[in-house]
C-alpha cells in the first residue's frame, strides 16, 4: 500500500519543484520573512483541493467510461515526456532567479497576490487536476493513497521552498543550481512519462 503514496509524492515533487510565478513569489515571501506562514499554507490549501478534485472526479469519470484510462495514460504520458524536455532546455539554458524586493506588504495584499499566482496560472489546472488525476488512476483502488502522497510533496517543498529560503538565497542565485535541480527533474519525469507509456501500451497489447 505505500507504493501509491511514494509514487505519488514523486510524481508531485516533480511537478511543482520548477521556476515558476507561484515559487518565485514564495521564494520572496521567505527570503523577506514576511507572511511566510500564511502564503505557505494558501497554496498547500489550494494545491490539496485541486489535487482532490482531481482524483475525484477522473474516478467517477472512469467509472462512467472505463476506456477513459486508456487515453488518460496516453495522455499523462505525453504530457510528462514534454513536461521533462521543457525542465531539460530549462537545465541546458538556466538563469538566475532574483525575486523583486517590491512588493504587497499587508497580509491581505500577500494573500490576494498568491491566490493570483496559483489560480490564474493555467498550469496549475494541468499539474493538479488534469495530471495527478489521471495518474492517481493507474493505482486503481490506491488512487486516493496517490494523491496524499502528491498533496504531502506539495507541502513539503511549499513549507521547504518558504522557511528555508532565507539560507538559499545565495544558492539559488546561482544559475548552475537551477540548472542541476531541472536536470534531475527532467530525468525524472522523462523516465515516468515512457513508463506511463509502456504500461498503456501493455493494456491495450497484452
């Protein structure tokens, strides 16, 4: 029963460690020392519901239209072989990341702003709801053991990424960190993706 949550603690780590919008903001946040708390807990908040959702709603789906697993795991295959290849050129062109000192310095105005960052992102939809949906599918009755295993990543790295930022300032500055932290993530997620694909193929060839 722990293969699911590993697999899908994994699989979210792999997702959400990228530069991105939402991470450069909490990255910020950490590095100022300013409302570190509540940004790290919207966005554990945000991501365990998208998550659930996810999970939730390809299961009834799935149950509906059984042939939905087939394209599901074309599909999650896909998207996680593209997905490595972007964190790849990331890896062979990094850059710096350097968060703006500027910023909303009331509660409310860092709340509103993360909220933004995490639902007006459309990647979000497609790491959540979309892709940690499908993929909890392949575990069958440890779907749900799957997705703790992602929305626990996702805490993870979230609490990880905003209280340990202030000793990573210096690091992470750095472009050739960046580039060893996308060069793992692209192997990863490369290698789930052929995986994902070779278990689909198995389904409809066995």
């Amino acid at each position: 029963m722990l293969t699911p949550l590993l697999i899908g603690f994994a699989t979210g780590l792999t997702l959400i460690v990228a530069i991105g919008a939402q991470n450069a903001f909490i990255l910020r946040q950490g590095i100022r020392r300013e409302h570190v708390l509540p940004v790290v807990a919207v966005c554990t908040v945000s991501d365990v519901a998208l998550m659930a959702a996810g999970v939730a709603g390809f299961g009834a789906l799935v149950t509906a239209h059984p042939q939905v697993v087939t394209l599901a795991r074309f599909g999650g295959a896909a998207f996680l072989i593209v997905y490595g290849m972007l964190a790849a050129r990331r890896a062979w062109r990094p850059s710096g990341l350097t968060p703006s000192h500027a910023g909303p310095s009331r509660l409310a105005g860092v709340v509103l702003t993360c909220l933004a960052f995490t639902f007006l992102n459309p990647h979000v939809y497609l790491d959540t709801v979309v892709l940690i949906g499908a993929l909890s599918n392949e575990h069958r009755d440890g779907r749900w053991l799957f997705g703790v295993g992602a929305a626990v990543a996702s805490a993870v790295w979230f609490t990880t990424l905003g209280f340990g930022a202030g000793r990573l300032r210096g690091l992470f500055a750095r472009p050739t960190a960046w580039r060893i932290l996308d060069g793992l993530i692209a192997v990863t997620m490369i290698a789930l993706g052929v995986a994902a694909w070779v278990i689909a193929l198995l389904w409809i060839f066995p």
